[in-house]
C-alpha cells in the first residue's frame, strides 16, 4: 500500500510540474514569423499588457524563452532609450535570437543569431512607454504624454502582471537592463521593483502570513550600457575623449581646460572664452559619426567607383561585423546629440532635435518594413497600423518629460542594498561617452576590488574591467560605438553571460 501512496504522490507532483512549466498564456504563443523558416530553438510569446485602474494602457512585449534552461536561467527585461524608441530595436540590430539579411526587393530573411542574449538567458522586449512602437492606450490621442516616474511605475505594473501570466518564472533571478536613455529608465525602474518588493514582505510580515498577493520580482541586479545618468558627470565627458583619442590637439585641449577651469558642463555662468573654446571642439569633431567615431559618417550620397578603388581595404570593412545586416551608419534616435545633455524638464522630440539640421535620418528600413507588414504584426499579436499607426524606431508622439535628476544616489541606494550593477562602456561613442561612465562610477567612492586590468573575449583583450565594492563593475569594450551588442555581438555575449552567472569578467 505504501509504494501506491508514493506512487500517486510522485503522480501529483509530476502533474504539477507539468502545470506549472505550460501555464504561459497559449494565446500569446509565437510559432512562425514571416522570413523564417526554420524551427525555433525555444519558445517565443508576444502580446499586451492592460496596465492601470481601467485597463487602457497596452504595453507590448516579444518575449524569448531562454535556449538552454528557461526553467531557470534569469529574465532580463531589455529596454531601449530614446526616450520613446522601440526595444524591438535590440531585438531586430543587436541581441534578440535573429541576424536581419536585408533583401533588395523582399522582405528580410531571418537566420538564427549565434549571439542572441537569449543563449543565456530568458529576455522580454517592451515597447515603452505607452505610445512607443506598438504599445497604445485606448485614451490614445495625437500626443502621449509621460515622464520618468510615471514610466517606472507603468512599467512596474506591467511586470507585475507579466509574472501573473508567466508564474513558472517568478522564482528565476530576474535582471534589468538597457542602454542610452534606458539609463534613466534602468535606476528608476530597479527603484520601483525594490521598493515593491520591500513593500510587500512588510506587508506580509504585518500581517503574520506567508501568502503573497503580488508577486515578489525576484530581482538581483541591472545593466546599463552607454547610459545617461548625470548632467555633470555627462556634460563633462566630451572635451576629455575628443582629447584622449586624439580628435583635438594638445593646444585646444590646454586652451579650453584653462577657459572652463576644467569643468565644461556650467548651466550658470560660464565664460566667454569657455564657450568659445567648447564650439572650436564642436567644429573639430563635427564630420565624424558620434556614435562610434571609427565609422564613416551617412551623409546622403554615395561614393564612386573611382573613390572606392581609391579608399584602404580597413575603411571598407568598416561597419562590418560578423551579423549580415551591417551596423547603421548613422543611429537616429539612439541616444542624444553631440553635446545634449539631459536637463529636467521636457525633453525635445527627435523631429524637434533636427529640425535646424541637414542630417539624414538613420536608415532603420529593415525593422521599419518588417515591423509594419501585416503578416508580421498578426504573427506577433500586435494590433493592425489601422488602429494604432506605423511602427516607429522612435516615436515623434510623445511628450516626455525628465523629472527625476541624477540617477547616481539611485545607483549608490541600490547597490548598497545588495543588488549587482554592470555600467558597460563602448569606447567609441562620442555620443555618451566611457569618460562619463568611468568618472561617476568612481565618484561612488567605493574601493576597488578589481583593478584596471583588459577582460579577454575569444582570445583577445575586449576591453578594459574595473570592480568595486557593493557588487558595481564598470566595462569598456574596445572598438565599440554606441550600441554594443549590434557592432561587438560576440564580446557582447561573453560579458552579459558571465555578469548574470556572477562570473569574474
């Protein structure tokens, strides 16, 4: 009789696994995607989120179950910046699960991504705020209107609901993570789920009782790539890099260091002299690409046969990577403007940024055509663009406003509380550039644990590490611009996998 109760036993508990593993909403269920025609290598889902008291806001997600143990490897929530950019930005130009062939006259085809994130790792792209690609709210109206805290906490909801949806992953480590103007979104963001889940064990505890009415996000830390965090720090970043990779000479480097005494981000009073000095850099660096300065510039025209014969075999490999899609030449949307710095207030559309200026907008035409296919908005359960208007890289419909400062004491609050925190630097975006990220990173003033020292990828130095106390590592990775995983996807790969199995780099 005892073997028939254990047998049952092991019946009911088989039962629940099975449960708990299919209980993913089958609605949301990805199972073709037009310009692919293999198998997936793991499930993929794709839906809205209602978010909000009446359930109008719709957040969209494309979630990537992990290829090796979606069971339990961590969910990473991956966002871009703009702000108001898709995150299938990521998903089409830098880690999701496909390499992008673009096609003369068809649409792209799709071939699996040997670097893809989701090697590693079960990741969620969403389209946030609301109004951003293919998120909408029912009060939808010309404009959407949203700000830092409003989008933290949106998005904190969305991830309460999302685990409801998917609980067999609410005991996994869960990671936060992004780039550009995502490092606003990643601190507040990680602020809000911390403070959500603080909330809640004090609410339990309260009230004597192990039963949890919202799921408690098993967080564990956050990534932030080339990301705005403080206007000093930010503002400050520029005249040593053009001067340390030798895009100005000694002499305008000394010259302008004497007229700004060193400081070259001053709302208030800064000098004639200073001023002055900061637009001769201005003009310097004006024909390079800011988003990674080794490669060329789109300026609209094309080279001649004559020119090309003419150019180095090195130049024209630039922009080639081992994706067949090669890297943008120019990345509108993807972060600010030479010498933009974040300010409070309400921050200028990118129609708005270039209004005055003669540059092209990025060629963003492989997501743009896929993502507004009608075949591919079905395959993913997104609404039609006769309901909610064209996928955009970045939407010139919303409003946004940056009230929320520095995130550097956010930084310090979060990591003193036990949370992991990899702040990773292309050293050859001009756009926000590794000085930035390396000085306020050090103005933490933690000790160093991990001196300077170059991490190794595939055999070679990718870049340079430096470890401190509190679980806070700062990266570079070397020949980067902007957008890491989309010019360095292997490198890309190797330190994002050894940061989430809290690996040495």
């Amino acid at each position: 009789m005892g073997w028939l109760v254990k047998a049952l036993a092991a019946s009911i508990l088989l039962c629940l696994c099975f449960a708990i593993t299919e209980s993913a909403p089958k609605s949301a269920l990805v199972t073709k995607l037009p310009g692919f025609n293999g198998t997936f290598p793991s499930k993929h889902y794709a839906g809205y989120v209602a978010i909000g008291k009446d359930r109008r806001k719709n957040l969209w997600y494309y979630f990537v179950e992990s290829e090796r143990n979606a069971s339990t490897d961590p969910v990473v929530l991956w966002l871009n910046g703009g702000p108001g950019c898709s995150s299938m930005d990521g998903f089409v130009y830098e880690h999701g699960p496909f390499n992008f062939e673009q096609k003369k006259r068809n649409a792209p085809l799709l071939h699996l991504n040997p670097y893809s994130w989701s090697k590693v790792s079960n990741i969620i792209y969403l389209d946030s705020p609301v109004g951003v690609g293919l998120s909408y709210s029912k009060n939808q109206s010309d404009i959407y209107r949203s700000n830092d805290t409003k989008t933290a906490s949106d998005t904190h909801a969305f991830l309460l609901e999302w685990f409801k949806m998917f609980p067999e992953f609410q005991s996994n480590p869960f990671f936060i993570s992004g780039e550009s103007y995502a490092g606003i979104y990643v601190p507040t963001l990680a602020s809000e789920v911390a403070k959500g889940n603080k909330n809640v064990m004090i609410t339990n505890k309260r009230h004597k009782t192990k039963k949890v009415t919202k799921p408690v996000i098993n967080f564990k830390g956050y990534l932030v790539g080339n990301g705005v965090t403080d206007p000093v720090f930010d503002g400050n970043a520029l005249i040593p890099f053009t001067h340390g990779m030798g895009l100005i000479s000694d002499e305008l480097y000394a010259e302008t260091k004497a007229a700004c005494k060193g400081k070259y981000f001053d709302d208030e009073n800064p000098s004639l002299e200073c001023t002055k000095n900061k637009i001769k850099v201005s003009r310097e660096v004006s024909l390079l690409n800011i988003y990674n300065i080794l490669e060329p510039c789109y300026h609209g025209t094309s080279l001649s046969s004559s020119d090309i014969g003419s150019l180095p075999k090195s130049l024209l490999n630039l922009g080639k990577t081992e994706k067949p899609l090669p890297v943008r030449k120019r990345m509108f949307g993807r972060a600010w403007p030479l010498g933009a710095v974040v300010r409070p207030g309400i921050v200028p559309s990118w129609s708005q940024l270039l209004a005055d200026t003669g540059t092209p907008c990025v060629d963003d035409r492989v997501a743009t055509a896929w993502l507004n296919d009608p075949a591919v908005r079905k395959a993913v359960h997104a609404k039609e663009e006769k309901e909610i208007g064209r996928w955009m890289l970045c939407t010139d419909h919303l409003e946004y406003e940056h009230d929320t400062g520095s995130m550097i004491e956010l930084h310090r609050n979060l990591t003193l509380s036990g949370y992991r925190a990899l702040i990773f630097s292309g050293d050859h975006d001009m756009c926000v550039p590794y000085t930035g990220s390396e000085a306020w990173t050090r103005s933490m003033g933690y000790k160093v644990v991990d001196e300077w020292r170059a991490w190794i990828s595939n055999g070679q130095a990718a870049g340079y590490v430096q470890g401190y106390a509190n679980n806070l590592t700062f990266l570079t990775i070397k020949g980067s611009g902007h957008t890491v995983p989309e010019y360095k996807p292997r490198e890309a790969l190797d330190f994002y996998s050894r940061f989430l199995a809290g690996e040495k780099i």
